[in-house]
C-alpha cells in the first residue's frame, strides 16, 4: 500500500503555480482572488484563511470581502456583481454555505464563466460534461491530479463514486468518464452498493460519514481516494475507515493531507488559469 500525498502534490502545484503568477507579473498582470464571506459560520472562517495563506504563498492577491449574516440579497447581489465587472479581480469566489434566506442560484449566477474559479457555473459544468476545455470543480479536479502526478493509469479501469454532489461526485464521475475509466455513481438510493464498489479499480468516496467505506467493500489491490471530511471527538477523518481498509489498496488517499491539499491547490490553479486567459 503508498500514500496518494496530497500535501507534497499541493506543495508541487503551488512552487509550479508560482513560477506562473510571476511571468504574469513580468507582463505587468496581477492575479487577484476576490474572496466573499456572508455570515459567521466558523468552517466558513477557516477554509477562507487556508486559502489567504496558501495565495500568499503563490503570491496572488487574495481580496477578501466580508458581509454581516443580515446582508440583504439586493446588497449581496451589489457586492457580486461589482466584483465581477471589475477588471482587476481574475476569480471570484463565494464561501458557501451562505445564511438561510438568501438566494444562492440567483448571486451565484452574477459570476460570469471567466471568473467562476469553483467551476460551479452551468456553462463550466456543461462544458465538463460535453468533455470540452472547462473550468472544473476543485475538489475532484485535486483528485485527478493526485491520481495523475501518481502516475495510477485509468483507461478501460472500473471506477466507482459513492456520491452525487454538483460540487464533488457528479464532476468527479464525469472527469473519470473523460478520462476513459467505465463509471458508476452511487448515491443513497443505491442498491447492493458494497458489491458494486467491490468491482472498483478506483473507490472514490464522497459522502461525508465516518467509516462508511469499510474492508469488505473493497476490491484487494483497488485505489481508494477519502474525499470525505468529518469531525469526530475533534479530530478530522475521512469517510473511509483507514485501518482496516489500507491494507488491501494499492494507494490509498490520508485524511487528512490527501484530497483537502489539492483542492486548494486547485482553486489557486483556477485563478492563474483565469488570469493568463485575461491576459
Ligand atoms: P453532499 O452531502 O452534498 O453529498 C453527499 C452524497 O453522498 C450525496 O450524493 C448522497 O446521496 C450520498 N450519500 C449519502 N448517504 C449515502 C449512502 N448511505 N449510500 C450512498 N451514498 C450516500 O456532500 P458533498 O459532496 O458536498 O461532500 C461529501 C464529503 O466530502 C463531505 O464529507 C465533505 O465535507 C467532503 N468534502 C471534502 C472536500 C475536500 O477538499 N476534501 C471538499 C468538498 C467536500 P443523495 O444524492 O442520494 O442524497
């Protein structure tokens, strides 16, 4: 069994990503995130100062923007829109989830394609799914690059995504399909699920439960990538019960330092990408 090393990949992805943003600012090019807090939800505080940090390291310019818990949709929709017209700012995200009573469709759409470094808009989700060039979901394109700077061939291999979410599973399985591996998606509704991962090359997990992926449901040999994060007695665990199932994988994902690194290594990615195309 190896360790799929989220932490020395991201660590890659930021020295090569770097190397970029300065070119670009040999080209008189700033490449700036603009970073949307709505609300006080502390996961939410965390992941955004994870990202500051790690767009300081790369040096893009993070701009962050605050909002109170009763900003009103007009003004967060004002917000939005005002950083998505200005030419400054390359990518623009939206730490979500945002406070009940605001309309997430409606401000999310405010940000055009070009700008859309979470690859969440329709038209980069289309793109992805008609297997065109696409801004992508970070979290599953993290994942295709961990399993490709692991050199883990997928053409022709059986893959199996525990998960649907739009923001992990779905782009995941669509990303492994592009790439030629034979792809199931599992969901809640799904019948006789143990035995289907059990037909896996690669088990992606994506469910967000504790130890819901255990030893009998996986394939001797099979790679097995943890995108879940959970909490429990506070210490961070994956969806997959690490100790018993290591064992039986070529390469296994660590949570954490697997897929958590990549994801934003991507998002940083995403936003070099979108300056050199504004550029
Ligand atoms: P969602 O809650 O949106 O989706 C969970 C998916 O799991 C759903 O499709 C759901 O099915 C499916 N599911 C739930 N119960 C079962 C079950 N018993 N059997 C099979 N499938 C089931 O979560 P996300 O996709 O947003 O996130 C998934 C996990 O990944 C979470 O732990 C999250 O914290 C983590 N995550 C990690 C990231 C990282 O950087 N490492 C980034 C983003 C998320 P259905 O559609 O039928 O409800």
């Amino acid at each position: 069994m190896k360790l799929l090393d989220g932490k020395l990949c991201a660590a890659e992805v930021r020295t090569e990503l770097k190397a970029r943003v300065a070119r670009l600012a040999a080209e008189g090019k700033k490449v700036v995130l603009a970073v949307v807090r709505i609300g006080d939800d502390p996961a939410s505080e965390i992941y955004i100062r994870n990202k500051v940090r790690a767009c300081d390291e790369v040096g893009i310019v993070p701009v962050v923007r605050i909002l109170p818990a009763d900003t009103s949709q007009a003004e967060a929709e004002a917000v939005v829109s005002a950083l998505s017209s200005d030419p400054e700012i390359c990518g623009i995200l939206v730490q979500l989830p945002l406070p009940a009573g605001l309309d997430e469709a409606r401000i999310m759409r405010l940000i055009p394609p070009e700008k859309d470094v979470d690859g969440f808009s329709a038209q980069n989700l289309g793109l992805l799914a008609s297997d065109r060039p696409a801004t992508v979901a970070c979290t599953p394109q993290g994942v295709m690059e961990l399993l490709r700077r692991n050199m883990i061939p997928l053409a022709g291999k059986r893959a199996v995504v525990i998960g649907r979410s739009n923001i992990v599973g779905r782009p995941m399985a669509l990303l492994l399909l592009n790439a030629d591996a034979t792809v199931t998606v599992c969901h809640s509704k799904t019948q006789g699920l143990a035995a289907i991962c059990r037909e896996a090359d690669l088990l992606v997990c994506a469910v967000g439960r504790p130890n819901f992926v255990t030893a009998d449901m996986v394939k001797e040999g099979a790679v097995v990538v943890d995108v879940g994060i959970n909490r429990t007695a506070g210490k961070l665990c994956g969806d997959v019960d690490f100790a018993a199932v290591a064992p039986h994988t070529s390469y296994i994902t660590p949570v954490p330092g697997g897929v958590g690194p990549m994801t934003v290594a991507m998002l940083l990615k995403n936003c070099v990408d979108a300056a050199e195309r504004q550029l």
